[in-house]
C-alpha cells in the first residue's frame, strides 16, 4: 500500500484480525460486517421471531435504516422490550458492539458505498474460486488466476466501451439528469437517476429559512420523515441530514430538490466523484516505482502511453469547457481541425515492423545469433526400444497366432 494505512477494514468477527489489524494500524476504523452478523440472526432469536412477519422488517429498519446514534437506540430498546428480548446475550453482545457495524454511527466516514459489508471481497472470493480450487499445483493455480483476471479485464473494458458510446434513456426533463448522464458511468447514473425520479415524484418542500447564504430547506417524503438541508447559495456547498452523499457518494433526492429549486442544470463540481465518472478509467496507474500497473496489451511506448491519456483528459476537459459558448466551441473546433492538418502534413514514422510487435508482446527480443550445442548425452540410432503403434501390434499378435 505504498506506506499508506488504509481508512477503514471491514471484516466478519474474528478476533485475530481485530488483534492483527489493532496493532498493524492502529489509525484504522475497524468494522464488523453487518451482512455476517444479520446472517446469524434467525439461528439467535429462535423459530418464533423467526417466523414472526413484523420483527425482521422492525430489526431490519432499526440496524439499517437509522440515520443517527439516538434513532438507533431508541428503535433498538423498543424491539427489545417489544419482542421479550431482554435475556437474549447474543443481542446484548451485539449492541455492546454496536458502533463497530451499525451505520448510523459511522454515516459520515465516506467510503465510496462499502460502509455496510464485506460483500466486495465475498463476490471476488466466489468468483476466484470458480476458477480454482486447493488441489491445483502452484503453476496451474497460476494460469487460471491469470485466466480469471483477463476475463475480469476483458468485461471491464466492455462496459467501459459501453459507458462511452451507449447512453441511457432519461426520466425527465431535467438538465441535472442529463448532466449526470453525460459524466457518469451507466452504474452509477441509474442510482443517481432513481434519486431524481423520486426528488421529482415523492419529496415535498415543507419550510425555506434563509440566513446570509445558507439556505435552511425542510423536505418531506411518504414516510413522514423530514429531512433538512442546509445549502449555501453561493459555494453550493449543501448537507442533508439523510447522510448519502456522505456514505455512498450520490447526491440524495433532497438536495436534488434544493439544488432544482435554485436553477442548478448541473451537478456542482465538488459533488461528482471522480472515480464514479467515465473518465476514472481513462488514467494510467503506476506502482510507488513509476512502473505502469494494468497496462493494455499495445505495442505503444510508455512516453506516448502517458501522453495518450494525458491528451484524452485535456481533450475532455476542453470540451467540457467550451460547450455551452458558441465562440469557445468554434475556437475548440478550429484548434482541432489545425491539429489534425498539421499531423496529416506530418511524415509518418515507419510503422513498428511484426518482429518489433512479437517483442513488445513477449516482453523480450528475438537473439540474431542463434547458437545450437550438441546435447551431453545422445542416444544412438537403435538404442531405444521403438514404441510401436496400435495397428503394428495388432498384424503382430495376429501373425503370432497362425
Ligand atoms: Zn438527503
């Protein structure tokens, strides 16, 4: 990890990674995960609770839906007394851990959307044992972990393809929708579109205080809850008490409402997370040496590489920049269209011959002088029995036998 701790583990309860990862980095949040212990509840609270209709969706919406400490405990202590839980230690227990795995206390620790699970690493552990298993030798565990990468790259770089030339269908006429269209991947455009239909549909403004630039805005929804957001009009710098930008990186359905209310067409810049855009993965990554990690199999050279990507960026960037001005966009047109007569008057370099192909493929040169030694030990015509073929043995047992 090139000396950088990471910001949070999530593990399931084991008490040597707690002990392990406590004394390795000791500045990391360690969190337990909630998907192994809910698992684990049906088994604790017995065939009763189990089978009962109105506990688990109760338990569900007190351990995931609490947006804050105090929701949690108050939900909490109700389903105890409610349900007779009283004397349940495995439920005790788990409350005694609660800040470890309940999300309420940790909403504000952005994480990019893993702040629940181990889910990730669970579907990259089933998907690698697909591909192998404990009885295989070192090398053939090898090729098939190599097998089982390309095949993750090969469908990276499709819906990589796809995110760039497919656009989705909009549900509105929205221009935050649309903006979000243009710089999200599809995955992430779907989850933030949902946010839109139901900012459109199913939030409410109640109450609009203003103070200087902050904007107090109260926002109801069908389930009776009220969520604040605060906004300053000027950074469009906004908060919402519902926490989700915070913990998955997607602005909520009620700042979307605060943000149309005051004419925002785009999703303000600070908001869009880069490694959520199409062009997260148009970078080159290099490893703490400078050498380039996950590089495509092209015969291109490391310096035109990097200047591959960088051109991409500015080039998106400048579109970026000159789309919404005539002028700027004629200007960004020219610029191009000189670029592209200059290369085409350009002599070309000689094209990389196939030999300079196999090389850069294989990773090594093809030696010019190839020198063939006799071998030490060289049987000599005769001196090893022949292995005769089916049919042979066949005409013989047959003479054999008349
Ligand atoms: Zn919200």
């Amino acid at each position: 990890m090139c000396g950088v701790a990471p910001k949070l583990i999530i593990t399931d309860e084991d008490q040597s990674m707690r002990r392990g990862i406590e004394s390795i980095f000791p500045n990391t949040k360690h969190r337990l995960c909630m998907w192994h212990i809910l698992m684990k509840l049906p088994e604790k609270v017995g065939p009763i609770l189990r089978d009962n209709e109105d506990f688990k969706p109760r338990f569900m919406a007190c351990v995931r839906g609490s947006e804050t400490p105090d929701e949690f405990e108050s939900r909490w202590s109700s389903i105890i007394s409610e349900f007779g839980l009283e004397d349940n230690e495995w439920l005790k227990e788990k409350y005694g851990l609660r800040e470890s795995w309940i999300p309420a206390y940790f909403m504000d620790f952005s994480l990019g959307g893993i702040l629940r699970t181990t889910s990730r690493s669970e579907s990259e552990n089933a998907f690698f044992r697909h591909f192998t298993n404990r009885k295989l030798t070192l090398i053939e565990f090898w090729v098939r972990f190599e097998t089982a990468l390309e095949e993750q790259r090969q469908k990276e770089l499709q819906e990589d393809n796809c995110a760039l030339h497919t656009l989705p269908v909009l549900e509105t006429c929205w221009g935050i929708e649309a903006h979000a269209r243009e710089v999200y991947t599809h995955n992430i455009f779907v989850a933030f579109q949902r946010e839109v239909v139901a900012a459109r549909d199913r939030r409410h403004v109640k109450t609009i205080e203003q103070v200087g630039d902050v904007r107090t805005t109260s926002i109801g929804d069908l389930s009776l809850r009220i969520r604040t957001v605060r906004f300053n009009t000027n950074t469009k710098a906004a908060q919402c008490t519902c926490r989700m930008f915070e913990s998955l990186g997607i602005l909520c359905s009620h700042i979307i409402v605060v943000l149309k209310n005051d004419g925002c067409n785009e999703i303000p810049s600070q908001y869009v997370l880069h490694r959520w855009t199409k062009m997260a993965a148009r970078h080159l990554c290099y490893d703490a040496n400078g050498h380039e990690l996950e590089g495509s199999s092209t015969s291109l050279s490391p310096i035109i590489k990097k200047l591959y990507s960088q051109t991409c960026s500015r080039f998106s960037l400048a579109l970026h920049e000159a789309k919404h001005c005539e002028d700027k966009m004629e200007y960004l047109n020219k610029a191009v269209a000189d670029a592209l007569a200059h290369l085409s008057q350009t002599t070309p370099l000689d094209e990389q011959s196939e030999v300079q192909e196999f090389e850069s493929f294989i990773g090594t040169t093809f030696p010019s002088i190839i020198n063939i030694h006799p071998p030490d030990i060289a049987n000599t015509k005769g001196s090893v029995k022949r292995l005769k073929r089916g049919s042979e043995e066949a005409i013989n047992k047959r003479k054999k036998s008349k």
